[in-house]
C-alpha cells in the first residue's frame, strides 16, 4: 500500500479561500486504458485519452496514477503552461530519454507532450500544475506568501477561525 499527500499552493489572492473536501471513492474515479491494455491510468485530477477527473479542483492540476506493462510506450499531452513531476512509487520506468528508478522523481519544465516509458514495469504519478511565481513559506499544515501570514494563520488556527469542513 502506498500513500500520498499533495499539496497545491494557490496564488496569495486564493489562499484563504474556504477549505473543502471532496470524498470520491476510489471505485467512482475514471480509469483509461490503452487499447492493447498494456498502460492503465487513474484520472485523479485534469484530464487523459478522452476522460476528465471527476473532482473540481480550484487551480488547475493533472494528477494521474499510471501502470504501465514492460516495454510499454505512451505519450500524453499536458497543458502547456503547466510544470511536471514524474514520481515512480515501483518498479523503473523512461521519461524523455531519463531514467527512472523506484522512489525517484524527475521534473519537467513545461507541459506539451510527455512520453512514458516502461522498459520494466512501473507504476508511478505524473503531477503538473501551473506555477505560481511567488514567494512561499511553511510551517506545519500550513502554507503562504509570508512568514507573518503562517504566525497568523496559527493564531487562527488556535481560535478556531478557519473554518470547518463539513
């Protein structure tokens, strides 16, 4: 069993937007299949081979689980204004002439079309999203512009101003 925990930083103008939640059992997210069956993707977010997430995300972001079969070739177009990670969580696979072992990520400048490779088989996650461009400061859960946005943001935390998700 694996986990994952994303986080997507939204521009200073959406940070403090309402949290939300959105519960989609695993059964109800889109699965595509190649027509040979040797490349199987999850749609967890954005879209791919015809077939769009059916969770709504405030920024736009592709968020695919792929298997691929060994010697598999696949090319999928990204937005290209969005940027590209390439996580393979088992087994190895290729990404633009580079190799991937387990636990390895590999980042792509920019979106367009993005070739997968599966000299063996692999699962991994293709993540893109639109970089934001601004400054970014963390602390625990939570993420901002500026380190006195996070003070506060603990402070309201505390209070038990931010809200609850129903």
């Amino acid at each position: 069993m694996h986990g994952f925990q994303l986080w997507v930083n939204f521009p200073a103008a959406q940070e403090r937007i309402r949290p939300r939640d959105q519960e989609i059992p695993g059964a109800l997210l889109p699965v595509v299949r190649r027509k040979d069956g040797r490349a199987r993707g999850r749609i967890i977010a954005g879209e791919a081979l015809g077939t769009k997430a059916v969770i709504d995300t405030h920024t736009p972001i592709t968020l695919h689980h792929w298997t691929l079969a060994t010697n598999v070739d696949l090319s999928l177009p990204i937005p290209s204004n969005q940027q590209v990670i390439r996580y393979v969580f088992s087994g190895q696979a290729e990404s633009q002439d580079t190799q991937i072992e387990e636990g390895q990520m590999v980042t792509y400048g920019s979106g367009g079309s993005i070739e997968l490779r599966g000299p063996g088989s692999a699962d991994a996650r293709l993540i893109a999203g639109e970089p934001v461009r601004e400054p970014m400061a963390r602390m625990g859960p939570f993420g901002m512009n500026m380190r006195e946005e996070l003070v506060e943001a603990h402070y309201d935390y505390q209070a038990g101003r931010l809200g609850r998700i129903t």
